[in-house]
C-alpha cells in the first residue's frame, strides 16, 4: 500500500465515509470526515488535521467518534507501506469542537501526528 492509500485506509476504518479535504463530492452527506493528504520521508514528522462532521442537533454522537479515533491512537498506530511504515499519534490539542454557520452541523477538529518511515 501507498502512503496516499494508508491515509485513506486509516481513516475509512471509523465506520463513516472519509475524503481528502479536496475531493469532497458534491452529493457527500453526514457524517464523514475530512483530511488534509500531507506525505513525507524519514526522520520528518508532519501535522495532519482532519475534521468529523455530523448533522445533528447533539454533541454526543460525534464526540463519542472523535473519542473512538482517539482511542485507536492511544499507542502509535503502524500501518504497514509497500516501502516502509506509517506511525501515527494524537497530536496536542488533538479534538476541538467548531462552530459553524449551521446550527445543525457539528465539527470537530482533529490534530495528529505523522511519521513516515519510508525513503
């Protein structure tokens, strides 16, 4: 697997759709997750950010996803490369929530850590 793929691979494992926050389709409904696709090599940790989106009047469904990927990053999270490994950790702050214009849209921003070990 690629490095684009594991980032894909990574967060489509929540049970909810996930987009690269470029290709968000048109017809995309809630909740899914969005992230920013940012690759690198060796000895070079980057941020990435992703956001969940829910349509709901509650915090509780979305906050009990964020606490999931939360949970799954707990220790560092391997995903085996064709070439190589892909760590991932919370970053700090990790979850924020958001407003938004929508008063039926809830967000929460999403801060992690990113290490490729790859050429």
């Amino acid at each position: 697997m690629d490095k684009w793929k594991a980032l894909q691979s990574f967060w489509e494992s929540f049970d909810i759709p996930a987009y690269d926050e470029a290709t968000v389709p048109d017809d995309a409904t809630m909740p899914y997750i969005t992230y920013n696709a940012t690759v690198d090599s060796l000895n070079k940790p980057v941020v990435m950010t992703a956001s969940i989106w829910y349509r709901t009047n509650s915090w509780s469904e979305i906050s009990r996803k964020a606490e999931e990927i939360s949970n799954s990053l707990v220790q560092v999270k391997t995903i085996p490369l064709d070439v190589g490994y892909l760590y991932l950790t919370r970053g700090n702050p990790f979850a924020q929530r958001m407003a938004d214009d929508d008063d039926t849209v809830r967000r929460i921003y999403l801060v992690i850590m990113v290490e490729y070990l790859t050429p």
